[in-house]
C-alpha cells in the first residue's frame, strides 16, 4: 500500500482530524465524482458507527423518496435538536472541540441542503 504526504493547513487539518480513517474511501469518492481515471477498484467500507446520527436520520428521510410535502414538513429529531443546541452553547463559550466542530460542520451543511431541498420542494406545491 502507498503512502501519500501532502501539506494543508492547520485549520483543514483540524476539520480532516475526525474523518481521519475515512480519508481513502472519501478520496475515492472525490474521483469518483470528478470522473477521474483511476488504476484500481476503491474499497470503500461503510460502517454505521462512522456516521453522525443526525446525518443518518437525514439519510433515512431521504431514502424513503419524501413528497414535497414531507419535505416542507421535515425536522430533526429532539434529540439531534438538544445535541447541536449543546455544540453551539460550546461554540460560543469557545469550548468546542476540533470533533465537535467538526460535527457541528455537519450540521450546518445539512441545515443548508434541506433549505435547498425545502425551496425546490416549494415550487413543487
């Protein structure tokens, strides 16, 4: 197996600690969608664990080919609500964490894809 050094930012590498393990499948998947050639088939495992639950309840909602209707009338679950509750509170104090950052990443990218699905969703009604 080849071992690849490149140089990034402290801040990048703070955001790349929690995925840290994912790196190679998550390469993969950037050639992937960029159509790149590449010499060899990926092998990508995908474990539960290695997902944030919020992330799998949006990908459970999802997977289920949601009505417009559902979309509009999509929240996360209370307890997904009270955990990013708690890591903007640490956010704020600066008391956050490079994982929970990380997370609390995740929630804001998810927050923006269902503002966008929300909006498509609306020209539907």
């Amino acid at each position: 197996m080849a071992q690849l050094t490149i140089q990034i930012s402290d801040e990048l590498a703070q955001r790349l600690e929690p995925l840290h393990h994912r790196l190679p499948e998550l390469l993969w998947q950037l050639l992937d969608l960029v159509n790149l050639p590449t010499t060899s088939e990926p092998t990508v495992k995908t474990e539960a664990t290695d997902i944030p639950a919020v992330y799998q309840e949006v990908i459970d909602f999802l997977i289920q080919s949601p009505t417009p209707e559902d979309i509009l009338a999509f929240k996360v679950s209370p307890q997904a609500q009270i955990r990013l509750e708690t890591l903007l509170d640490k956010n704020r104090s600066a008391e956050i964490s490079p994982m929970e950052l990380a997370e609390l990443d995740i929630y804001e990218q998810l927050e923006h894809m269902m503002i966008l699905l929300k909006a498509r969703a609306l020209k539907h009604d």
